[in-house]
C-alpha cells in the first residue's frame, strides 16, 4: 500500500478489485475519486452537451459545455474533461466568439497525455479559429507545427483534413505558390491513402486553389469529386458547407449557372440553421447569395444578403466584414441610394488604410476603384487604383 500511495508501484486490476472490496467502495470511484452514479451523470451530460451542438442549438451546447466544465467531478477525468473542453471550444466557435474557443483550445493543447488524435483535431480547429479571425499567420504557425510534430510518419485522415485546413490558411495569406504545391502533396497523399475523407478534404480546398489561380475547370472538377463522395458518406454540417463551396466556385467560372448556384447557397443556408454552423460559415454563404443575387441584377435582394452578412460578422472577421460593406455599397449604386453607397465604400477605404498593404487587400482597393468610378468619383477611383498597384507590389 505505502508503495503505491508514493507512485512506486501501478497496482493490478486485480489489486484495484481487491481494495475496492476492502474498502467497500465501487471500483469507478476508487480509481476515479467519482461513484458510479455521477460518472453515468457526467457521460449523459456530455451526450446531450454534444447532440445540442450536432443540432445547431449552439448556445444551449455553449451552456452545457460550461456546466460540466464547472463540475468538480471531471477534475481528474482527463478524458471527460478533454471532451468537455473540446466540445465546449466547438461552441464558442459556433457562437462566433473565436477568441474564447481559441484560449481553451490552447489550454487543451497544452494538457498532459493528449492523443495525438485529440492534438491533431485541436490544432485544426484552433488554425480555422485563427484564420476566420484574420491572424492568417497564427494559423499557418499552428498548423504547420502540429505537422511537423506529429506528421513526421505517414499521412493519416486527420493530418490530411489538418493540412487542407492549412492549405486554406496560405491562400487567404495571399501566398498561392506555397498553396499550389502543398495542394498537390495533400491531393498525392489522399490519392496514396485512398480513404473517403482524405479526398473530400484534399480536393475541396485544392479546388479553391486552383480557382484562384485561374484554372476554373480544374477546380469545378475537384469540387464536383468531393461533393460525389461527401454525398454518400459525410455529415449534414460539412455538406452544407461544400455546397456553398460549389456555389461560390460556380458563381466564378460559370457565372451563366448563376441561379443554380444560388438554389445552392439557399439549401446550404436552410441546413446551416440545423446543424453546428459557425458565423462566419453564415455568413459566408450570405456573401455569396449577395454576390449572386447582383449577379442576378436583383439588388434589393443582394442588399437584404450583405446586409444580413453584415450583422452576423460585425467589424472583425478577417476582412469579411469589407466584403460586406463592398456588396451593400454595390446594392445601393444600383437602387440609387447614392448616399448609402458612398458612406459605405467610405468605411471600407478607412479600414483599407489602416490595414497592412498587402497582396490579399489588392483585390479590395480594385473594387473600391471600380465603385468610385462608376459613381462618377474620378479622383477617388484613381488613388484607389493606385493603392492596389502598390498592393501589389507594382
């Protein structure tokens, strides 16, 4: 007994048995310091904790997260506890404070004994945390190190799924070289595995690479694959999410699908309200039925999207936010709300001069130029062209 009290000695299950019966206590609580009763407690808890989350109930799933975390109980449960906390981080994501879900996914990080399944799926969530909130350079650190630490074997699953995370990472940056090579490794490792996750994962972001490097048949291939096997074999959340994905690479290479692309994002957008959608997923799929509606020539409904956009993202959204407010101004132009449109390219210019200059805001200082000259603002559209140029490095 003295030896096992001092950690010298690991006692048998037969020991643990024994001690039990001496002790006249359940074995759960012996090794647990919890009875059997509040374990069956703390796994129902968790099951309704992670259904509300499955569900799209987000706040309910934040607040039941919370609960268990706040239990004493699951102090020493490490296993419980990591779930708690990893379901919990999912919420706050889902409620859109990123934050917040990246200060427990770091804590989780940190923690003693993680798998390294746990480790990969953390650091996933935490590189997406750090990229919808625009620090694309915490996202690329993250994931790359959690590669290079457990990555150093063979390619599994979830290092694919983490890498395609990453790969999205380096195209947001603005850095399409190192995404169309580490898109080719990703698609050959996939290829290599021949899993159904591995693909979906690797030839839905390859394909936004490869859309943004102009190869718009390529890409609509890509997407067209994982939608294949996604649709067989994948979750309700993360169909809905590569619908809007196909949507949008639709809108960009056959811009005369454009109203199948935007039954598209409908049906995304009626399954995000049923399932752990985060904002900026919403978001997201408001922007580019914005962008399909102006498509469309229907401006009142391009506006009602932006606008919708806008409230769930706020100002601080990687720079989703000036997509917003580029949209509405775009709505308003065309429904002669001139003063509207104005004070709203007016914001974005603000926060396009506050910002670092570089490649990625290239595209947004075009638009601005375009907007002003079509309002007739000669000397705004020009020191917006300008400014691009010097974004890009012209």
């Amino acid at each position: 007994m003295s030896l096992i009290e001092s950690g010298k000695r690991t006692p048998t299950p037969a020991v643990l048995e024994l001690l039990a019966q001496k002790l006249d206590c359940s074995l759960t609580y012996l090794v647990n310091g919890v009875t059997a009763e509040q374990m069956q407690e703390l796994e129902v808890g968790l099951s309704f904790a992670r259904m509300a989350l499955e569900n799209g109930e987000v706040a309910e799933a934040r607040r039941r997260y919370a609960e268990l975390l706040a239990d004493n109980s699951l102090a020493g449960l490490a296993s419980l506890r990591q779930d708690a906390q990893y379901g919990f981080a999912l919420a706050l994501e889902a409620c859109g404070e990123l934050g917040e879900a990246i200060a427990v996914l770091s804590e989780l990080s940190e923690s003693e004994a993680v798998t390294a399944e746990r480790k990969i799926a953390v650091a996933l969530a935490m590189c997406r945390c750090h990229r919808e909130r625009g620090d694309f350079s915490a996202a690329v650190e993250v994931g790359e190190a959690v590669l290079a630490d457990v990555g150093s074997g063979a390619w599994t699953d979830g290092l694919v799924e983490l890498g395609a995370t990453l790969l999205l990472a380096y195209l947001v940056r603005g850095d399409l070289l190192r995404a169309g090579h580490f898109a080719n490794e990703l698609l050959a490792a996939a290829e290599g595995l021949g899993s159904p996750r591995a693909t979906v994962a690797s030839c839905w972001n390859a394909a936004l690479v490869a859309e943004k490097a102009g190869r718009g048949e390529e890409a609509m291939s890509l997407i067209e694959r994982a939608l294949a096997i996604h649709s067989e074999t994948g979750d309700q959340r993360n169909l809905a999410r590569l619908h809007q994905a196909y949507a949008f690479t639709m809108l960009r290479v056959r811009p005369s699908d454009v109203e199948k692309a935007r039954d598209l994002l409908l049906r995304a957008a009626r399954d995000y309200d049923e399932t752990s959608t985060s904002t900026s997923d919403k978001a997201r799929c408001s922007l580019s039925l914005a962008y399909a509606e102006l498509t469309m020539d229907h401006p009142e409904d391009a506006a009602e999207h932006a606008s919708a956009a806008r409230d769930l993202i706020g100002e601080s959204s990687g720079g989703m936010h000036m997509d917003a407010y580029l949209l509405l101004s775009q709505a308003h132009h065309l429904l002669h709300r001139d003063e509207e449109s104005d004070a709203e390219l007016s914001k974005v210019s603000s926060w396009l001069k506050d910002a670092p200059q570089t490649r990625k805001l290239a595209d947004k200082w075009m638009a601005v130029a375009e907007l002003r000259d079509r309002a007739g603002d000669q000397d705004l559209s020009v020191d917006a062209y300008k400014r691009a140029l010097a974004c890009a490095g012209l």
